[in-house]
C-alpha cells in the first residue's frame, strides 16, 4: 500500500515536472519565434529598402534615415538598428542610445562585419539577445553584399498559455479519482504506478495539441498585422524618397507558426516522459527498487569494489556504444553535425536503405560491389575460408610439434608463433609487396618457373586470396598454439588403449584427438570467427577491397562510409547491422555447442 | 520565410530521449575539458610539424613573444599528431576546447566552414596591402565563398624530380618526356625512364588540370567525365599500356625505391619526396613537362597550401590574427624557409638571396604558379576515394576511361547529393 503510493506520487513528480519543463520551454520557444519573426521581416523590409536606396545612388547615411523613419512611422521607436557596411568597414548609421554613426566599426564589433557574408540573401533569424529578438539581412548592390542591417526588436511578445489553470485542474482531478480507485483496489495498485504516468503524459499531450490548433490562427494573425504595418510605412518611406520598390509584401505563412510550436514533437516528448515515469512506477511499485536497496544495504563493499569498473564500462564501452545507437537513427554527416538530434533524426530510414538495397547490378552493366548483399556474402565467405585454414594447418603444425621425441621443438614452436608477434599491419604491407604484380616475391618465383605473373588485384578471386594467404599467415599460430596446449594434456593411456584394441592411427585421430581438443578449439573458433569478420588491417592494407571495392568486408565498407563519405550516421546504421549480424552468430553457436559449458565437463 | 541560421532547433522538438542523449553527452564532454571562459595565460597554436619545421616554428613563435612581451600574451606551440590533427580541430575547436590558432592545409577549410564554429574568418583585419603580400593565388586557397579564413604560409605541389646522371636535360614537353622514358626504359628488367603514382587521383590530377578537366567546374559542379578528364586519362593509358613506360601497380613507395636504386629517372613528385631521396643521387627538379597532346598546355598539378587558421571562439581574436600576421609575414617566412626547409608562400621572403637563389626553391616556385589550389570544396574529399578506384579500372584496362569515369561521376555525385541532403535538412 505504501510502496504503491510512493510509486505513484514519484512517477507523477517525473512527468508533471518534466511535463511543465517542456510545456514552458515551448512556449518560450514560441514567443521567441513569434518575436523573432517579426524581427525578421522588420529586417527584410529595411533591408529592401536600403538595397533600393544604395542602388539609386542614395548615400549610407540618407538610407540610414529612411530606416530609423519606416520604424518611427510602423510605431516602433523602441527597435534599434545598425546599418554595417562592408568595403569601409563602418557603423553608417544607427538608432541605438549614445551612438555617433558614422564610424569605424571597433575591434569588438568585427562579428558585425563577418554577418555580411555569412547572411543568406533573405536575411536570418539570428539569437536572440537579453534586450529582444535579432535579425539581420544583407543589402545587396549588384548582386553583391555590400552590407547589412541588423535589428533588435525590443518589445516582448506574450501568447497564451499552451495549458490554462483549468485545464489543469481538471487534469489532476482526473489523476486523483483514478489514483484513489487504484488504491481502494489493492490489485489494481501496483499497476497504477504505471499507467498513471503515461495517461497523465497523454491527456497533457492532447490537450496542448487542441490549444495549439485553437491559438494559431490568432498568433499569425497578430503577426500579420505587424507585418503589414512595417511594410506600409517602408512603402510609404520609399514613396517620400521618390524610390520604387520591387517584390511584394513579406507575409508569415502558416507553416511558420506551425513550425514554432512542433506539437507532434512535443507529444512524443511527453509520451517519452511518460514511459519514463512508468518504468520509474513500475520499478517501486511491483518491489524491484526495495529489493535492489536490500542487495545494495546487504553487500556494499561488493559493489564499492566492482564500482571503477562499473563506471569505466559506462564511460567507455557502453556510451559510445548506445551514442553510435542513437546515431544510427540519424542522417548525421561532416556537414550537420552541429544540427540537433531531432533536424536530424530519420528513424529507421538508413537501416532501410542498407537491407532493402537490392539493386546488384549485372545484366549488362557491372556488378554492383557497393551493394550490402554482395558485401556480406563476401566477409561470410572470407571468415568461413579464413577459419577452416586457420584450423586446419594450425591444427595440422600442433600435431607435428606434438610427435614424440621430435629434436628442435622450441626452435619450431618460435618461429611459427613469430608470424603472431608481428603487428599484424607490418605483415600486411609485407604480403601486399610480396603480391606486387612486377616486383613481388610471388611473380618473380612464377616467373623464375616459366609462368605467367598473375595481376594479383586485378579480379575478384585473385585478390580475394592476397587477403586470405595474409590472414591464415596471421592466424594459424593462434589456433597451433591452443591446439598444441590441449593435445599434451590429453592422457597418454587412451592411446596406449586404443592401440591394444587395435584401433589405427587415423581412428585415434578422429576418435581420441579430436573430441579431446574440442573444449579448447571450439571457444578458439568462435573467437577467431568475430576477429575475422572484423579483420579490418588486412583487408584495408592488403587489397583494399580490390578490384572496385569487390574485396571489401563489412566493417571496411562502413569504415569508408564513415571516414571518406562523411555519413557518420549511414556508417553507425551499418555497424549496427554487423553487431546483430555478429550477436545472431554468437547466440547460435553458442546454443549449438554448448561451448561456454563444455570446459566444464 | 525561414529562418536559414537558426540551427539548434527548438527544445520542444528534440525528442525527449535524443535530448537527453545529447545533454549527457555535452555533459560528459565538458566533465573532460576545462572551460576556456577566461584568457589562457597563451596564445595556444596547434601544428603537426615535426623535426626542424618544428624547430623552426617554435623559433618564429619566441621571436614573436619577444617582440609583443608586455604587450600582448606570448604564443605557445603545441605539436599534435598529423594523423590525430583533423579530427582532434572538428571535436575540440566548436565546443570551445581548441586552440586560439591552428596550422592547417587549405582542403578541408570548405567542410569547416560547412560545418561551422571552427574557423574565424579574417576579412575584417585583412587589407589590400595584406592581399598583396602573398604569391598570386595563394590567398585564393583559404578562402571559400568570397570569405578569407586564412593566412597561407607556405605550398607544396608536384613537380618533375629527375636524376642528373641519367638525364641531363630535363623534358619540357611530354613528347621529350616520350622519348627520354622510351629510350630508358626496359620493363622485363625493371628499369623505367618516367615512374610516378599514376593510379593515384591526386598525381594524376595535373594531367586532368593541364587539359582543362579536374574534379569540380567554377560553379562547384562535379565534372569528373569531362571530355577533358577523359583525354587526360587516355594519354596515361596509352603510356602505361600502349608504350608499356610505367612500372604496375605503381605505390608511392615503389617510386621512392625505384628512383633511389637509379631504375627510374624520372618521377612526378613533391617537396616531400626529397628527404625521402637517396643522398648519392644528383637529383634535379624542373617544371612539369607541358603537354604536346593538350596544344603544349601545361601540366597544373594540385598544389596544398598549408595556412594559420583563426580557431573560432578564440578569446582574443585580434591578439591571434596578430601572430598570424606575423607568421606569414617576410621575417617569418624567411625563417621558416630557410631553418624548416617550406616553400615560403610570401612574396617579400623570396628577396633574400638565399631563398631566390636556391636552384630547388626556384624550381618549385616556378612550378607552384603553374599549379592550381586544390578545391577546398567540402564536396572534394568524397572524390578521392571513387577518384582511385576509377583510376585503377581504366589502367588496368578493365574499362574504357569514359566508362570509368561516368561510373566514378554517378557515385560520386550520390555521395555528394546524400552529404547535401542531411544538411538541408539540418536547415530547413
């Protein structure tokens, strides 16, 4: 009874805080939009105005006086302009307090002079400051920007609230009669804490939703009228100028005031919230978070002990794990990297585009080697081939170091672990020159023997091996090594058994050795098969994915997405996709094998 | 009427679990770095230089807080890994962790501006005399749409390297080139006259650019099949093929080796490929021979010019253009010419007679004003990749270089559509 309360107050306390976090952010946010955007077409108007001005031979400061008179006239003493200009590097004119323009800009100032060409030719919203929103325009003289005007509009815009007092009365009567319910019915309790949360966070969603739509109009209405008195007194200013305006009246659409307040965004948010809230209910209410407090009062050294490592984990594997997650949900590039997560939020469109590409060329035109199909079938291919030789002659070198009385044991068993010690890199660019077409030791020793010299990058197959010979090179000293530790500790008398029953050297193989070098292989394998798959140097270094990018492996392909594509988020989808590819692998083999259990035995 | 700058995005339409993400991951960033809200006690300039460039560049920045000491901070050098430099300037300069000024090469300035808060720009302090100051072109390099953000300081671009021994006068036109390269060249005993990396995009490009193609138009289009680009890659085609002159599969490495064990006489190089060079060798460096099947055009190779960028945010950015100033200017390029071995990009330093006398400075010169900026458009660095493979496929004779270059054009143009479209709609 008590839990389930505390669960649900908590859980309220969450969403209602969180709830009216967002709700008075949005509509901050959308009062700056509306401010702003009557800054903005503040600008544009001055802004028009001036480019006509410069370009019918007026001076800076004549067209300075125009601006200060359309502000005067639409009623607006209280904006204050600044008229830079570019080529002179001055303030020309301004109606801020105290100010002598013209004159040179002030070191400090030089942000003013880099907005000329930063602008875009409509002009921009810019931050807004402590004094009110800002805008700035560029004027344009000959398709040039030869300046800008920058405007700061001071008075405050106040639209109503996203939720009135009575709504929100309403709102908490409605969570009290179905919070009181769920406690008069004890078996209904525990779930309250969970579906009060997201209700509340739904019905505070809905009702913004209906306000939103019932204020717009009226919002851009206001806005319009704004609009149109500026723009009549710029007219009226150029009239008395004897200037002739070109383009029409700037007008607010209503995608704009749809765009201050994005209630679908805010809806998922507080759904978000809400879900928040009920994990939060849940984890009180049905006991996880008293029984987690017992565990933690009962043992605290323990977890003081396993703490730096808890923590390390979060800081270094998990984090950049779910932030590359969280990526992979987005359309991030080198270019909109500063964008926020929603601009760039696209779902699941990257996953989309890399498994629903079936386009794999052919039929007269070249195979298509980007596809991810081709790819995949590629890296599966490479690890399958890389294991079984890997396997097999390390295997194979284990049982010749493992003969009885073979003179030189520790000599071989250095050198053939040395291709291991090697970084794997220098081994690498070794086996690529050792495949140089003229130069490699491999055409030579061909052509010392009469034969053609194979072009080793040329085609699929050839250069397919260049990555194999390296790798199995590079990996069979593992396999020979946990081979050879797992054959000597195989009993001697099995043997000296099976030979009294008569069984042959090739049955004792099959029969002795090998179920005997299972436990230590199989773990070995289902390593080697994740390294493998992953072996990024050799591929990178040896052919880099030769001819056309045919020889590429997953993980290069999103290495190369990433880092010469500059699609950081496409690249984060594929990697993912490798993950899962890699965690299906390790869930079957392991149920398959059994093999985490198998040492045991 | 949208409002174009305003990035950032309202709160209400960040997701709530996307905002939370990114507040944790600000958070722990800024747990990591101190914050740069107060002036550094120095000027901090990054730079990957090593060995004596270094040396010479700490010489240049303690002559310079010597000069300014009272008056100003004095500068601190801070060397970063070249291969750790891009992406330690995209991460740490935007959230305000970076230098006050870094020492970059001018092709990823585009992508920075792009991207924005990375780089500050300089009109404001740059005036004609300035401008004036530097070779012709060079500032051209640093500045992307009508903007300057940088000071050059000093260029690289490819140039003929040859051995005196073996070739006494070098080539001016590409038909000589033939017929030196023919006369020399025995393949079965590897032995070349003309050896360069010429299934590499950046080596190939100053044939391209010599017959008028290159990767981008004036406009920012991407023009890689370009008739112009394809009768360049016809003529390396028939070199490599038809006359059989050059060596496979040809690595830089491979072109070191052969050079210094006098089986090439001839490479397309640059700077770099000096130090890298046999000492026993008497090697001379001309311009790049001009191209007798492009009218005797010459060939314009891609020249990188290194330059001292403004890190944007910098507390102080006037005290920072200062020494940027000063870095580029004679005093110190002569400096960093002389004690660091650069090709100073400044004109005032080629008036000390050490520089203009300098038989290896002069040849690159002359071979610098013939060579082009390579574009810092943001699009460029998504052409290199696909630009060598289709290099590779019609060498290789795999295809016809028209072939490979509309290949090449199609997924090249889709990279650059897809980088285009997330910043659209970053924007909209």
């Amino acid at each position: 009874m008590r839990r389930n309360l505390s669960a649900v107050f908590l859980a309220l306390l969450i969403v209602l805080s969180g709830a009216l976090f967002f709700l008075q952010q949005a509509a901050q946010h959308r009062d700056q939009a509306a401010a702003g955007a009557v800054a903005l077409v503040t600008v544009s108007d001055l802004a028009k105005l001036g480019s006509t001005g410069l370009e019918a031979g007026l001076s800076e400061q004549v067209v300075g006086s125009m601006m200060a008179d359309v502000l005067k006239r639409s009623g607006r003493e209280g904006d204050r302009f600044r008229l830079v200009m570019r080529n002179a590097k001055q303030l020309s004119a301004s109606n801020w307090p105290g100010e002598a323009a013209p004159r040179p800009l002030k070191l400090s100032e030089k942000p003013l002079f880099d907005l000329i060409l930063g602008l875009p030719l409509v002009g921009a919203k810019l931050d807004p400051t402590a004094e009110g929103a800002r805008a700035a325009a560029p004027l344009v003289v000959a398709e040039q920007r030869v300046g800008m005007v920058e405007i700061i509009h001071t008075s405050q815009v106040a639209g109503p609230p996203l939720i009135s007092l009575l709504q929100w009365a309403a709102i908490g009567l409605g969570v009290l009669v179905i919070g009181g319910l769920a406690l008069v019915q004890p078996k209904l309790g525990a779930w309250a804490g969970m579906v009060l949360p997201i209700g509340a966070a739904f019905v505070v969603g809905q009702v913004t939703g209906v306000n939103l739509a019932s204020t717009a109009q009226v919002l851009l209405d206001n806005l319009n009228t704004t609009a149109r008195a500026v723009d009549e007194a710029m007219r009226a200013v150029a009239v008395s100028n004897s200037l002739a305006l070109r383009g029409d009246a700037a007008r607010l659409d209503t995608a704009f005031v749809a765009g201050a307040v994005d209630g679908a965004a805010l809806n998922t948010s507080l759904l978000f919230l809400g879900g928040l809230g009920a994990i939060i209910g849940a984890f009180i209410s049905f006991g996880a978070a008293s029984s987690t407090w017992r565990a933690l009062k009962e043992n605290p050294t323990a977890y003081v002990y396993v703490a730096p490592a808890l923590i390390g984990m979060l800081a270094l594997a998990f984090f950049p794990f779910l932030y590359g997650f969280v990526l992979s949900f987005t359309d991030t590039t080198l270019l909109n990297q500063g964008a926020s997560w929603s601009d760039r939020w696209v779902g699941l469109a990257n996953y989309a585009s890399i498994l629903g590409d079936f386009n794999f060329g052919g039929g007269g035109a070249a195979v298509n080697y980007q596809n991810f199909y081709w790819t995949m079938g590629v890296t599966i291919v490479w690890t399958a081939s890389n294991v079984v030789l890997g396997v097999a002659i390390g295997l194979g070198m284990a049982l010749l170091l493992n003969i009885k009385g073979l003179r030189g044991v520790a000599i071989y068993r250095t050198l053939l672990i040395l291709p291991w010690a090697i970084p794997n890199y220098i081994t690498a660019l070794t086996w690529k020159g050792i495949f140089h077409p003229q130069f490699g030791a491999i055409n030579q020793a061909i052509q010392a023997f009469g034969g053609q010299p194979v072009q080793w990058f040329d085609a699929v197959g050839p250069s397919f091996i260049t990555g194999l010979a390296t790798n199995v090179w590079l990996s069979f000293p593992f396999m020979m090594v946990v081979a050879l530790g797992a054959l000597q500790a195989v009993d001697e008398d099995m043997y000296e058994a099976a030979r009294i029953d008569g069984a042959s050297p090739w049955q004792q193989f099959w029969l002795i050795t090998l179920p005997s070098l299972r436990p230590a292989l199989l773990p070995a394998i289902i390593v080697s098969v994740v390294w493998t798959f992953n072996m990024f140097n050799v591929i990178y270094l040896v052919s880099a994915g030769q001819p056309s990018g045919a020889n590429e492996i997953l993980v290069t392909r999103a290495y190369r997405i990433a880092f010469e594509e500059y699609r950081y988020g496409y690249a984060a989808a594929y990697s993912v996709v490798i993950f899962l590819i890699l965690l299906i692998y390790g869930v079957f083999q392991i149920r398959a094998t059994s093999a985490t259990e198998a040492t045991n035995k | 009427m949208a409002a174009h700058a305003s990035h950032g995005g309202s709160p209400t339409k960040r997701s709530f679990l996307a905002a939370g993400l990114g507040l944790s991951g600000t958070a722990l960033l800024a747990a990591c770095g101190k914050s740069a809200e107060s002036k550094r006690p120095a000027l901090v300039v990054w730079h990957a230089y090593r060995g004596r460039e270094k040396s010479a560049l700490e010489e240049v920045a303690a002559l310079y807080s010597a000069q300014i000491a009272g008056k100003a901070r004095p500068v601190r050098c801070v060397g970063v890994p070249n291969d750790a430099f891009a992406d330690k300037l995209s991460a740490a300069v935007p959230r305000g962790k970076g230098p006050d000024l870094f020492i970059f090469s001018h092709d990823r300035l585009g992508g920075w501006v792009e991207s924005g808060k990375t780089v500050a720009p300089i009109d404001f302090f740059l005036n004609e005399e300035d401008r004036q100051g530097f070779l012709p072109g060079m500032l051209d390099a640093t500045t992307y749409k009508g903007v300057t953000y940088a000071l050059p300081l000093n260029f690289k671009s490819a140039a003929l390297i040859y051995n005196k021994k073996m070739v006494p006068n070098p080539p001016r036109t590409t038909k000589e080139l033939v017929e030196i390269a023919t006369r020399l060249t025995d393949k079965s005993r590897g032995r070349f006259g003309f050896a360069y990396a010429y299934d590499d995009y950046f080596f190939h490009a100053g044939i391209g650019n010599g017959f008028g193609g290159g990767a981008f138009n004036a406009a920012g289009d991407l023009i890689l099949n370009d008739p112009a680009n394809v009768a360049a890659s016809d003529l390396v085609r028939k070199w490599r093929s038809e006359l059989n002159l050059l060596p496979d599969d040809p690595a830089n490495s491979l072109v070191t080796a052969l050079f210094n064990e006098e089986r090439a006489a001839m490479v397309m190089s640059g700077p770099w490929f000096l130090s890298e060079a046999s000492k026993s060798i008497d090697l001379g460096i001309a311009v790049l021979p001009m191209i007798s099947e492009a009218g005797d055009k010459p060939m314009r190779p891609w020249m990188t010019i290194e330059a001292i960028y403004l890190a944007a945010g910098t507390a102080d950015e006037h005290e920072a253009w200062q020494f940027a100033k000063f870095l580029a200017g004679p005093q110190a390029s002569a400096i960093m010419a002389q004690k660091g071995g650069q090709l100073p990009a400044s004109q005032a330093a080629y008036s000390v007679p050490a520089i203009a006398n300098d038989p290896i400075i002069s040849a690159f010169k002359a071979q610098g004003a013939l060579a082009v900026p390579m574009p810092n458009l943001p699009e460029m660095t998504l052409v290199w990749s696909p630009a060598d493979k289709a290099m590779k496929r019609f060498t290789k004779m795999e295809t016809t270089s028209q072939s490979a270059w509309n290949d090449c054009q199609t997924e090249v143009q889709a990279a650059i559509d897809a980088l285009r479209a997330s910043q659209a709609g970053g924007r909209s």
